[in-house]
C-alpha cells in the first residue's frame, strides 16, 4: 500500500511538472510565442511556393536567419524559392534546424547558417529552450523521425522550468508591461509575409569596430560532426541536399581569416560552403539594426539578394581558395 502511494505521488509530480511546464511554454512565454508566430507565417510563404514544383532553398539558424534572410527579395529579383525557417540562437544549433525539417521536400536544399565563433555546440547542439520549443511546434515528432536524440538532457529539459526565463518574465511584467518582448512591440519590429523580422530599432549603427589585427586560431569545431552526421542521416533518408554559409556580421574584417578555416572545416566533411567574400565580417555599420548579427530592411536585402545570385550560379569556396586566403592573411598580418 505504502509503495504504491510513493508511485501515485510521484507519477502526479512527474504528470505535473509537465503539465505546468507545457501551459508556460506553449502559452505564455514570450519569445516563444513571437517566435512561433514567425514560423507560421513562413508555413503559408512555403505552402505557397508549393505550388511550384520546383525544389526550394530552406535556411535555418538563428535570428541571424530569422532577422536576416528575405526570401521575397530572392524570389522577385532571382526566381530563387526560399523559406526563412530561423528562430533565435537561445535554442541551439539542433533544436534550430530540427523546426526547420517539416519545410523541406525531396529535391530541396537546406542552407545551414554558421555563426562565426559559434565553435562548441554544447549539450549535442541542444537547450531548454530549443527542446521546449521543438516540442510545443512539433510534438514528440523530433524524438520519432527527426534529429532531436532521446537523451536524459532532452527529456527532462520537457519536465522543468526556467527560473532565469521565469524571473525576467516577471521583472518586464511589472516595468514595462506594454513591451514584454522587444520584437513583439509593433514600435521595434515587424514581420513580413515572408516570416521574416524587420527590427527598427538601429543601436548597433553606433557601434566602433576595433581593427587590430587578429591571431589566427585553429577552431576546434569537433561537436559539429556529431550533429551533421544525424543530420545528413535524416536528408539521405529523405532526398535532401545539405549546405553551409556563413552568417554575416558587424565584426572587423581582421577575422576572415580564422572564419575560413571555419569553412574549411565544414568541407572537410563534404558539405559546400557558399562562396561569400565577406566570410561572415561586413565592417558597414550602416546595413544593421539592433545587435551585431541583425540587419535592418536595406541589409536584410542586400545580403538576400547575394546569395540568391550565388545559389542560382552554385557558386561555392573550393578548398583551394579559402586555403590561399588563409595563408595570405596570415602573411599579412606577420608583416
């Protein structure tokens, strides 16, 4: 009797833990609520392009993606068809591609975003954040047939809360509870029928870059295998091609070098990287919003626009290339 009591407690724990967890998540946090409502809105931009039985371009990543990348832009000026499928940094490099997987048809190519320095993908590429959100857009699905391992960091992320999360939250309620989220506010940012997000609010064109020379590193970049090999299991599967290209930023151009070897890395693992001279360092403060990773509408088309050009040439680094560009910086630099 007294054993199945500690069971029945503990199953009603368990059951509520999960419970409670899921109403937060699902209902009221706010960036997860923005960020779904981006999703959404891309799931109709994709279903129209659906109608078109060509393959498409899906890109996935962060804001970097979310904020960044104008498929509208890609499609009026190129004929390239493109679904913006980020969600933001916070979730993981996992978590954000495995919202990106139910955009994807057979024929298509996924477009990885790299964020340059984002070497070390902790918990397998995976966070609370990214878990919960995964789940309350896709259920247990990425458990079954996508990319999000079973694992106790992945199932117990969906039995408890965030008190840093639960805190901030509270803490925008009481100071400024007509802003709780800064994108959410229609004064900040909108999001275009593309999914898209446009950010008004332009801080980081403020910004001084610092143009010392930099030290080149060798990345160590070894968690990203394990990641790209789930993944280049599941497009196999599914007759999905797989791509990288670095995500542009308001950094010095000092730091192309070590993102090349970033690249090289990739192709060492027999994944293309799109050929972008920039190699994520775009020093033009003029062409950003809010963060250091965010373009405002003139940038966001730019850098649409430019990739749609090199998709549609299929213009990609060769290792010979980036490796010349490496050796040269760093002669450079010696100098």
């Amino acid at each position: 009797m007294f054993n199945r009591l500690l069971l029945y407690i503990l199953f009603t724990g368990i059951l509520g833990t999960y419970t409670l967890n899921r109403l937060y998540e699902n209902f009221l946090r706010p960036d997860s609520l923005f960020f779904a409502q981006t999703i959404r809105t891309s799931e109709q931009w994709n279903k129209g392009l659906r109608k078109n039985s060509s393959p498409c371009y899906v890109f996935t990543g962060g804001s970097e993606v979310r904020m960044n990348i104008e498929p509208q832009a890609m499609l009026e000026k190129h004929g390239i068809q493109a679904v913006n499928a980020g969600v933001q940094a916070g979730c993981g490099v996992r978590c954000n591609t495995q919202i990106a997987l139910p955009f994807l048809r057979k024929g298509d190519t996924l477009l990885i975003s790299y964020i340059p320095g984002n070497n070390n993908l902790e918990n397998n590429g995976m966070t609370h954040t990214g878990i919960n959100f995964c789940h309350t857009m896709q259920g247990f699905s990425p458990y079954i047939n996508g990319i999000i391992p079973v694992s106790y960091y992945s199932l117990a992320s969906l039995f408890r809360g965030s008190s840093t999360n639960y805190a901030i939250h509270l803490m925008r309620l009481i100071t400024r509870p007509d802003c709780i989220y800064r994108y959410s506010s229609p004064k900040n940012a909108e999001i275009s029928k593309t999914g898209r997000v446009n950010v008004f609010l332009l801080n980081e064109q403020q910004v001084a870059l610092n143009n010392e020379a930099v030290e080149f590193r060798q990345p160590d970049m070894q968690s990203w295998k394990l990641f790209l090999n789930d993944l280049r299991t599941y497009c196999q599967k599914h007759g999905i091609k797989i791509a990288m290209y670095i995500s542009r930023g308001h950094s010095s151009a000092q730091r192309r070098k070590n993102h090349a070897s970033a690249a090289l890395y990739f192709m060492s693992l027999g994944y293309p990287v799109l050929k972008d001279p920039y190699l994520g360092c775009w020093p033009d403060a003029s062409m950003y919003s809010d963060t250091a990773l965010h373009l405002n509408a003139e940038g966001a088309r730019i850098f649409s626009e430019f990739l749609a050009v090199q998709l549609k040439n299929q213009e990609y680094w060769s290792k010979e290339e980036l490796q010349q560009f490496i050796d040269e910086s760093i002669t450079e630099t010696a100098g």
